[in-house]
C-alpha cells in the first residue's frame, strides 16, 4: 500500500517530534481513511482525529469503533448542520454528548470547517446544546 510506504513512515516522524514537546498530536483528514485507522492509531500515534462525514461514517459510530482509542474531534456533519432544522442539531449534539458523557475523549464540533452557508441559528444550536446542560 502506497500510504504505509510513502506517506505514513513521514506523519509518523512528525508525530514523535510533536510527542518529544509534550504535546498532543491532532490528524485533521478529510476523506475515507478506515482502512489506516489502525495505523493513525497504533504506528503513527496521533492523540486525536478530526472531521468526519455522516456519507463516510457518522461520528457516533467513529466514537463507538475508535473512542477508546484516540479523541474524536467534532464529527457534526457540515451537510446536516446546513440543511437540518436548529432543533434537530441540538438533539443530535445532546444525544452525542450524552453518548460520550464521562470521557474525555471528544469534543463537539462540527464534521470541518463552518462556512458562511450554515445558518447561523443552525451553528448555535449546536454551540448552545454544549452549554446549555
């Protein structure tokens, strides 16, 4: 596999010059990466993952298959936080927190960027189902 020659053996120094300063190491991938999940989390040893797409797998699922074993950052969807209603998007961030409650190991967020098509009262539906508990 062209990833585990060529580009996993770089990401890995990477992540040990970061690990040598103490600090934690966070994968922002966009895309399917499923099939080297097991190698960001065990050869290159990223503390952290984010964006996640519910057309690739929703962030629940990552939470359940991968949150014992690294941090999952944001996962809302972007597509679902532009076209749902606010009140479907704070139950869905309610139900996720909920989900994870008691660990540490993610934070909400959205699935990437929020760009200037979200609604806003979409995006503080999201904000607010954090604060609002």
């Amino acid at each position: 596999n062209q990833m585990r020659e060529y580009i996993i053996p770089w990401h890995k120094k990477i992540v040990e010059v970061i690990h040598a300063s103490s600090k934690p190491a966070l994968m922002h991938s966009c895309g399917n990466v499923a099939k080297v999940f097991d190698d960001i989390i065990n050869d290159i040893k990223f503390n952290e993952k984010h964006s996640y797409e519910d057309a690739i797998i929703p962030v629940e699922e990552a939470y359940d298959k991968w949150g014992d074993r690294i941090a999952i950052l944001g996962g809302i969807d972007v597509d679902f936080l532009s076209r749902s209603t606010p009140e479907k998007i704070r139950e869905r961030t309610e139900d996720l927190i909920k989900q994870t409650n008691g660990y540490t190991s993610y934070a909400v967020g959205s699935g990437n960027s929020i760009p200037e098509y979200i609604p806003y009262e979409n995006y503080l539906a999201m904000i607010q189902a954090t604060t609002e508990k």
